[in-house]
C-alpha cells in the first residue's frame, strides 16, 4: 500500500493529533487520529472499491501504531 507523499499531521490542541493520507493509485483516504486526554484513538478509511478499502483496513487495523 502506498499512500502520497503529501500527508498531513496535524496538531490540533496540545494533546490531540491526526493525520490524513490519499492513497497513490486508488480513490482511497485514511485517517488516523489520537486524542491522549480520554485516550481516544481513531482509523477511518473512505474508498470506492470496498474490497480494495476493506484490505486496506484489515492491514492498517492490525499493525502497531
């Protein structure tokens, strides 16, 4: 999986971040987010293709991060 180069870190308060990422070859964004006052973390994935999204998923859900 590939995601572009131009992804995005964002600080959105001192303890809250994300970052969002489009993927190179598929109509595809992920983001992940992480709020460490409730420790809160989020993954949220949008595509067209749902099995190429779900795989996607499924790799990002199961990796340390």
């Amino acid at each position: 999986m590939r995601m572009d180069s131009t992804n995005h870190l964002r600080l959105t308060k001192k303890r809250i971040a994300y970052v969002t990422a489009c993927h190179n070859d598929d109509y595809m964004v992920v983001e992940i987010g992480c709020d460490q006052k409730p420790g809160v973390t989020y993954l949220a994935i949008s595509g067209l293709d749902n099995e190429t999204t779900y795989k996607t998923y499924s790799k990002l859900y199961t990796s340390e991060w």
